[in-house]
C-alpha cells in the first residue's frame, strides 16, 4: 500500500484531487493507494477556513476507486490537536495560513502508517511515485525537498 498524506480545508479539494489524478496516470503499480486527509474547521479565523467535507471525500473516493478498488481515503479532523497546540498564537495571523501547521500533527494521530508520504495539493507527479516511495528510510528520521 502506498499512503499518501494531504492537509487542508475545503478550498485545497481541487488540488487534492488532482495530484491523485496525476499520480495514478503516471504511476505503473498496481499496489492500492491509501490517502490520509487532515482537516479542520477554524471558520471563527476567516469564513473560507471550513473543512474538507464530507461530500467532497466521498466525490475522492468514488474517482480513486475507479482506477482500483482497494485505493481508499480517510478524513481526519485535527481541529482538537490544533486547538490545544495553536489556537490564538501568532502563527493564526501569518502570511500563510493555519492549515500549513497540521501536518505536524501526523505523529498524534491514531493510525498513521509508519510510512507515508505527505505531498503538498500543488505537486503533480510526472513519472511513477514508486521512484520516490520505495526509497529506503528505516535508517532515517525523516526526508524532505
């Protein structure tokens, strides 16, 4: 299984779905995709800040689906994590928004595979993911470009 990690709100949907797209049209595995969103709903910071919704994982999962069956997607809402970690600290008024903070929440939530890899919404692969996701990393913490 190949896990893949994406964080954001309802606006990153597009995005989200479209470097799946990408990935399954250049990646030759037949291994099933797993994909991890985490969500939140700070709507009191700004209106646009809503979750992904529900109508929209279930829109993902139809279209994963059809390019093969055991592809799957689960949402998590980190809302609680952020909460308690960042809630009403500068970072809410940065340039960027709260949403690029959640993915380091990947180590408190319940489930996490050992390994995934997290890819922003605006990455698109142009040759087969396997490349990247298949390099060995037992003997590192983490890896990052």
């Amino acid at each position: 299984m190949i896990n893949i990690l994406f964080c954001g709100n309802s606006g990153v949907f597009d995005g989200m779905l479209t470097c799946a797209l990408s990935l399954f049209k250049r990646s030759a595995t037949k291994e099933p995709f797993h994909f991890m969103v985490f969500t939140m709903d700070l709507h009191e910071l700004k209106e646009k800040y809503t979750p992904v919704s529900d109508k929209q994982i279930s829109f993902f999962e139809r279209v994963i689906k059809e390019y093969n069956p055991e592809n799957s997607v689960v949402k998590v809402d980190v809302t609680p994590f952020y909460n308690a970690e960042f809630k009403n600290s500068p970072n809410e008024q940065c340039y960027c928004s709260p949403y690029t903070l959640i993915r380091l929440f990947a180590d408190k939530v319940d489930g996490v595979p050992d390994k995934f890899l997290y890819l922003d919404v605006d990455v698109m692969a142009n040759r087969d993911i396997t490349l990247l996701y298949d390099i060995d990393v037992l003997q590192v913490e983490y890896a990052a470009a």
